[in-house]
C-alpha cells in the first residue's frame, strides 16, 4: 500500500514551500529545458523574473495552493521566444525551490504565446497541489 497523508499533513507540506523560500520570492521564466533538479545550475535564456509579494501564495486548503496577489513584470529576453521552464528562487535570487515546465498552452505554467522584451508577462493562474501516492 502506498503511504496515505491526512489533507492537513499535505496542506501544511504545501504551506512548507512558500516558507522556506521565503518572502519576495522570484519567478524566472527561461527557454529551453529545465535543468536536471533545482540544485542543478539554470539553463537557457531569461525571459522574465517578477519579483512576488511577500505573501505570494494563499494558505493551502484541501491539498492544494493557489498564486496570490498579481504576479506580473516586464520581460527582458530579445526577440520572440517560447518559455521552456520556471523557476522560484528566494529573495536574492540564489537558490531555487520550485521548478516546473513552461510552455504554450501547456507544461506546468502555460502562457499564452511567446515571449518578446518589453511585453507585460502576467500570470492569471498557478497552482501547487499535494496528493497522495
């Protein structure tokens, strides 16, 4: 049998994430693919970085947790390009604690075309969930 965890032990787990990486958290879109792990050194082109609110995530409730707040800047990269991967790091930008795919129409952060410098990237939706295995 697979371990099984109360909703309250995956909403605490959940909480965990906005925790450890701490307040004013980054989100970095970049091309290409995601490096091996979050230890991994990051790969391909930025694109955009927004810097989050302090408090960027809504408490966790059944198993999962939503974006708070706006989460929207400036993109930096050159001509058009297709978002491969995030990344959330900690204030400074150093360490990163959440990676995900990036994609048009898909991957774990979907947005709606390419990326060019100088566009607004906004986010509208994002979401963590904890389930059982």
């Amino acid at each position: 049998m697979a371990l099984q965890y109360s909703t309250t032990v995956r909403n605490n787990q959940l909480d965990q994430v906005e925790s450890t990486t701490g307040t004013s958290a980054k989100l970095r879109v970049l091309t290409g693919s995601a490096p091996a792990n979050c230890a991994a050194a990051e790969t391909g082109t930025l694109l955009v970085q927004m810097e989050l609110a302090s408090d960027w995530m809504a408490a966790a409730g059944s198993g999962s947790k939503a974006k708070a707040g706006t989460w929207s800047d400036t993109a930096d990269g050159g001509s058009a390009s297709t978002p491969g991967y995030f990344r959330i790091v900690d204030n400074a930008g150093t360490t990163c604690h959440v990676q995900g795919t990036a994609g048009i129409g898909s991957g774990d952060l979907s947005f709606d075309g390419t990326i060019t410098a100088g566009q607004t990237v906004t986010v509208n939706t994002f979401t963590l969930n904890a389930g059982n295995a």
